[in-house]
C-alpha cells in the first residue's frame, strides 16, 4: 500500500453518521451476488442477506436466531470445524468449503463455502460466512481429475517417475523418487533421463546402457521389464553436478498404454539398494561387481531379497502415514468428485464417505450392493471388471448405470483403488465417483441428432421428426409441421402424433396408422408413401422413413425418422401411366379392328379353295395355301398382341396362389403335346404366393411349350424348381434342347424378334415378351442361361 493510502484517515463512507453508514452496508450487503450470513458466538443466524433468503427459500425472520445446521444439515460438522479452527488462531486464513445448503423444500444446493471470525479487542463476537452458488465447474473434469491424480502420483510413497516412450522425458516424479536421488521436480520436469542422470565420466558404467536397452525392450515387448541390481552412480546435486555419489539400484520399466493400444507413458520404479550392497562389500565379496552385470545371477536375485526386507519396515511406516492422511485425501479427490466411497474386500458392502450422497449405502443383512443399485443390463460387466481388480489387486475406473437414493438411473464414473495390509492383502476400496448422467444424455441425443440427418440425406428429407412414444411427443422441424398445416412453433415444442395423422388423406389415413403399429410392434424399418394436407389446403404426396427405438426392457420409447415431398414425382408417374394406358388402347383398338377384314381375306380365301379347288392348277393351289397360311398366322400374332396389350390393363387381381396347382392345369393343358414329343417333365414343390393366376398360367404354357418346341432331335427333357432369392422366389425352367447363342439372349425378349424362319420352327415372336411383362407385372425379372447345344434355363423371380 502506498504512503498516500496509509495516511488517508477518510472514513469508507466519507463523514455520513453511523446510522446512514449501517443503511449503506445493509444496502450493499444486499446488492451483492454473493449469500452472506452472520453468527453470534454461539453460532446462531443473527443476520441474513437477500440471496441467502433467495437460495433456501425461507423468510428472514424463519432464519434469525436459528442454529447455523438449519442452513447446512449434514455439513454442520465441517462449518463448525472450521470456525474452531479460525477461533483458535484468528490469524489463519479462511479456506473455501465445498458444501450443500438445504432449502425449505429439503432440497441440495451446491455451494462453495468461505468463513472470517468478528474480532474486536481480542474478543472473537462472532463469524461470517459467504456463500456462492456452484453453477459450473471450475475447471473441466478432465483438468481436474488429471491435477488430482498428479498430486496423488507425486506423494505415493515409492520411487517412480515416468517418461515418455520416445525421447524419455520425464513427465511426473513421485516426492520419494526426488528425495531417493536427490533431484528437485522443476528442475528436472521436461528434460530427459539421461540428462539428468548421464554417466561418470570418470568411472564410466553400464548404467546409462542397460537403462537405455530396458526402456528400448519395453517399446519393442510392450512388457514390463525388470532389471538385474545395476551400478548407476548420479550427480551430487551438491558439487553443481560435478561429482558423483555411487549407488546400485533395482529398476522396473512399465508401459502404460492409451486406449487405442499405443504405448503413452514408461513407468520408471527403482528400490535403492545401495546399503546391501555396501554391506556385501564390507565382507570382502570383491567379485560382486562383475556378478551383479549378470541378468541371471543368484546373487542379484539375493541382493534384491534382502533390499526388500530392509524396505519392509520403511513400507509399514508409509501404511501408517498413508492411514494418518486418509482424511487429507479424501478432501483431495471431493475437489473432482461428487462422491467418495469405501467398500469391503469383495465389494458387497458400500459407505458413503463424503460429498454428493447420491450413492446409496448397502444394508448388510440385504443384498449386495451391486446387486441392489447397478441395473442387471449392467451388472455382469461391473461385476467382472471389479473382479479383474481384485485378482489383480489394481486400481480401475468404469462407467456404468447405478440406482441412486432417489430410485432413478443415473451414469457415474467409478473410480477406485485397494488399500492392502502390511501382508499385501486388501482390507477394503476407497474410491471416487462422478455423476456424468447429463454428459451421457447429451452424448445420446448428439448421436439421435446424427442419425436423424443420415436419415434426411437418404430421404433427401424435407425434415425430420423424433416421436416420443411413451410421452406421445412428435418433435419436428418448420419445414416438416408446414407439410402437416401444423404451426411449426407448437412442433418444436412437441404436439401429439394424431394432430400429423389427422393431416394424412382420410383414403390413407388408416392405412398409414397400421403400418405405424406394426413397425412398433415388429421393429422393422418404416416406410411409407402417403398423401397429407399442407398449411395452403394442397394435397402432396410424402415418402416417410424411420425406425423404433427401444430401452433395455424392450419397450419402444423413440421413433426417429425423415419425410420428403415426392408430389412431382407422382405426377410424373401419373403421366406416364395415363400414357401407358392410351398405348395399350391403341394397341388393343388396332389389332382388334385388324382382326375383321383378316378373317374376310381369311374366309374369301377358304371359299375359293372349296370352290375353285378343281379348276385351280398346281401354282394356283400352292399359292392359295401360302395366303390362307399367311392369314393364320397373322390372326395368331394379333391374338398374341392383343394379350401381350391386356397384361397390365385386364389383368386379373393378385391374391394369394398355389404355383402347384398352376402349374398342374398347364401340363395338363399340355398333356397331347408332351405325350407327342415323348416328354420328360418333372416338377419341384413350388411355393404359394401372391400372383395372377391366369397370368401366371400364361408364363407357364409359354415356356414349356418353348422348351418342348426347340427340344432338338431327342425326347424334350424338362425341370421345373424354386428356391429363393433375396427376398423373393425364384422359379426354374430348364431344358436340354437347342440352347441359345449368348449374344441372342437379350432379343429373345423382345417383341416379333425371332432367331429361327417359320419353316425350321413355327411362331408368333411375341411369347417370350409376353412372359417378361408378365413377370414385370409381378414385381419380378426374367433372364435365360444358356449355351448352344447345352440347353436353356428360363428363371424368373416373384
């Protein structure tokens, strides 16, 4: 503070009486963020401001004159202790508490706790308290817990320090290791190894070597390795490094490695074992040192025996600490965690130590802890992961589901770590845990979020929408509610699914809801096309995509999902169709209208041959057979156009049939014909489905009577069969007759398009066309495999 400060004998408040003055504290007291209390000497409330009043909820005049528990409950304790502590030496400096308040509604309030003791003439009157509103965190959990578990590494009673797998760098040192070599942490945080430890040049050993050949074996192995006693004499810190104080060492290396598998940190630990040694000199044992380069050598194994019953006594004293400083340490890990815990041995017993007391202790006559507050979903992985622990005797950290005292499922972060005996056996857990249910929650509709857009892109969705089911909340986008004619504003909020289905169509209404049912009730994909009124009163078409979600019990809790506008679309498909049709009925009109003056050439014809037949000469006899031929086989190629024009406009319903039954009616239609050609024809069970009978009878007589036609000189051997394809049926018609070129096999197909004249093979050139439209009808393709001289096989799908 400068002079000028010090001599300013100005009061806060200038020269205002004391009764303005006190008006202007209370009124600041009162303008302030913070919650500040007042306690007599015997720490009752004697005064409260405005935020205190806001944060419990009671009224001042409840608050004055009650003890300070009324604001603090369980935490009374800790207030106390520390206003003790201040009492006792009133010129210690307050710490901040980390507490909750309880409100009138016996609700939790997180809250960050500083106490200052009222003095005047020596005479402690009383204390004051600030409180503050803990909103965030202050530092990111993962800052926080990498701190705590610095500072918890740095006091672990052993020599350990870690390097990086590369350069060796060291990176933590533990205060024993410092102390072991005489080393100071800022001064050799961020150098290497080997720069802090280089070897004598005076008395050059294998120490730096071997060190540097373990660490290089752990990188290869990614195994620990443990190495034989090895001479490594280091600087004296106090000779500014240039002397050097000999010691022998027991050094272990061990990787840790990062989640992917990757080796992250080497873990360096040494025991000093330079006192046995020492002693083993002392006897007169001159050949020692060459003994103790060898890996294998009995007598390092010995020295190292013999170094661990001398740290036996030292280890027991580090227990005892570890136990005088447990309350130290759990103040340590509440900075970054909700709650601290301590288990039993097997962990069926559980005791909440500090902090949060969202985790429920175990009553030890009931079931086990994790029997009674981890879900089953979750129980066989926390029980094997804690079990691995305990065989390992190793600390963990898992996250997993629990039921907290409030019987809702909450996500925490465990973390824990066994306390062993002088024996080495664990006598309990203590351990830490985190509440990250928000963290999780928001991980998950992060991943919904993700899934919705995928979805929209597949769609190329005009929107999308999240329905949940049990709260019957449909949750959409603008763009979506306004293809509904629903006030986009309410379907952010969320409106009930009937306000979308009253928008669909009444003719798909119906439809559309079923559909909605069964995904829900059977898990598959949704999908659906539907016709809905939009805000201008138009009619547009939809496409609508999604699927169910459902918890651990099964039960459907979300249905996410897309809709694009597909009205253009259908109107094109209209178009066309309504193309198709005047097509068709050309066709139709044409070749009927075909039919009445070919059966007057046909008929005129007939009449001259009955009639002419004995005036007529050879000639005029052959070619008056060539017309009357000619005339047939044009009504024949009109009969089979006019059905190939009546596929899609005449075609009978689709209900469900037997292709047996089908199939039988054909072979016995033709039964002369295979009777005839001497025909084989053996049949497959085939299956029921849904189909046009008469069209599909049609399919069958075209392609047996090709298979017997084109047959070739022997018998006609034919096979019929079914299998399956995909999600469809596929039927076989198979033959050993002609076969056909591959080059050829997409004209068959086509309409009037023969491979073979009229005199090597009667036809129409439109059968196999018929059946692919058919086929095509159905749903389905058609295709043949086929060789020359090799036979053909006809397939088709249904």
């Amino acid at each position: 503070m400068s002079d000028r400060a010090e001599s300013s004998g100005v009061a806060f408040w200038g020269d205002m009486d004391d009764d303005d003055a006190i008006h202007h504290y209370r009124t600041l007291i009162n303008t302030i963020d913070n919650g500040i209390y007042r306690l007599d000497a015997e720490d009752r409330l004697v005064s409260v401001n405005d935020v205190i009043v806001e944060i419990t909820g009671y009224t001042r005049e409840e608050l004055l004159g009650e003890h300070v528990s009324v604001l603090f409950g369980g935490n009374n304790a800790t207030i106390e202790q520390e206003i003790d502590r201040l009492r006792t030496n009133v010129s210690d400096q307050s710490e901040s508490l980390d507490l909750t308040m309880e409100t009138a509604e016996d609700e939790q309030v997180r809250c960050e706790i500083r106490v200052n003791v009222l003095n005047a003439s020596d005479t402690v009157q009383g204390t004051v308290g600030i409180v503050r509103k803990v909103d965030e965190r202050k530092q990111t959990a993962t800052e926080t817990t990498e701190a705590t578990f610095r500072r918890l590494f740095e006091n672990v009673p052993g020599n350990y320090l870690v390097v990086q797998p590369d350069d060796y760098e060291i990176v933590a040192v533990s205060d024993a290791y410092l102390d072991a070599t005489m080393t100071d942490r800022a001064e050799i945080l961020g150098k290497t190894l080997f720069e802090i430890f280089p070897n004598n040049p005076e008395d050059p050993t294998e120490g730096v070597e071997n060190l540097r050949k373990s660490l290089e074996r752990v990188g290869e192995t990614r195994e620990a390795d443990v190495m034989s006693v090895t001479h490594y004499p280091i600087p004296d810190r106090g000779s500014d490094g240039d002397e050097f104080e000999d010691r022998w060492w027991s050094p272990t290396n061990s990787p840790v490695f990062t989640t992917t598998g990757e080796i992250d940190y080497i873990v360096h630990s040494v025991e000093d074992v330079t006192p046995i040694v020492e002693e083993f000199l002392a006897d007169g044992e001159d050949e020692l040192l060459q003994e103790l380069e060898t890996a294998d050598s009995q007598l390092a194994s010995d020295i190292v025996l013999r170094g661990q019953e001398l740290l036996q006594q030292a280890k027991q004293e580090a227990y005892e600490q570890l136990r005088e400083s447990e309350e130290r340490f759990r103040a340590l890990v509440t900075t970054t965690s909700d709650v601290v815990f301590s288990t039993n041995a097997d962990w069926t017993e559980m005791h909440n130590l500090e902090g949060s007391d969202f985790l429920v202790d175990t009553d030890e006559q009931g079931p086990s802890w994790i029997e009674k507050y981890i879900p089953p979903e979750d129980q066989p992985r926390v029980q094997k992961t804690i079990d691995e622990a305990i065989r390992t005797e190793s600390s963990f950290e898992l996250e997993h589901r629990i039921v907290d005292k409030d019987d809702t499922v909450a996500w925490v972060v465990s973390r824990a770590t066994p306390l062993l005996d002088e024996n080495g056996e664990i006598t309990r857990w203590l351990g830490a845990a985190n509440d990250v249910t928000e963290r999780v929650e928001r991980e998950r509709y992060l991943e919904d979020a993700k899934e919705r857009l995928e979805a929209a892109a597949q769609a190329g969705a005009v929107g999308t929408w999240e329905w949940n089911i049990p709260n019957d909340q449909m949750v959409t986008g603008a763009s979506f509610a306004k293809k509904y004619g629903i006030d986009p504003e309410a379907a952010t909020e969320g409106v009930s699914f009937d306000q979308f289905l009253s928008a669909i169509h009444d003719d798909d209404r119906e439809r559309i809801k079923r559909k909605v049912e069964d995904a829900i009730e059977s898990g598959e994909e949704y999908k659906a096309e539907y016709r809905v009124w939009n805000n201008d009163g138009e009619l547009r078409w939809v496409v609508a995509r999604g699927h169910i979600e459902y918890d651990d019990t099964g039960t459907p809790v979300s249905f996410p999902g897309a809709l694009a506008d597909i009205t253009e679309r259908k109107q094109f498909e209209r178009r066309l169709e309504k193309s198709n049709e005047r097509l068709e009925q050309f066709a139709y009109a044409a070749s009927h209208d075909l039919q009445e003056p070919l059966r007057m050439v046909s008929s005129y014809l007939q009449l001259i041959e009955n009639r002419y037949k004995d005036d007529l000469d050879d000639d005029a006899e052959e070619f008056l057979g060539y017309a009357i031929d000619g005339a047939d086989r044009m009504r024949d190629m009109i009969e089979e156009l006019l059905k190939y024009s009546r596929v899609d406009r005449q075609g009978d319903p689709v209900e469900s049939i037997d292709l047996n039954a089908i199939l039988e009616d054909v072979l016995e239609d033709l039964h002369v014909q295979i009777a005839e050609s001497d025909a084989e024809v053996t049949v497959e069970d085939l299956p029921c489905l849904e189909g046009d009978a008469s069209q599909l009878r049609q399919l069958f007589q075209n392609l047996l009577d090709n298979a017997i036609t084109y047959s070739g000189d022997e018998p006609p051997q034919i096979h019929v069969s079914a299998g399956r394809r995909n999600n469809n049926w596929m039927i076989s018609v198979d033959d050993k007759g002609i076969g056909i070129d591959p080059k050829d096999q997409d004209r068959i197909f086509t309409v009037f398009n023969r491979l073979h004249n009229q005199e090597a093979y009667e036809g129409t050139g439109i059968g196999l066309a018929l059946c692919q439209r058919i086929v095509e009808r159905h749903g389905g393709e058609i295709w043949v495999d086929s060789e020359p001289g090799e036979g053909a096989t006809f397939s088709f799908t249904l």
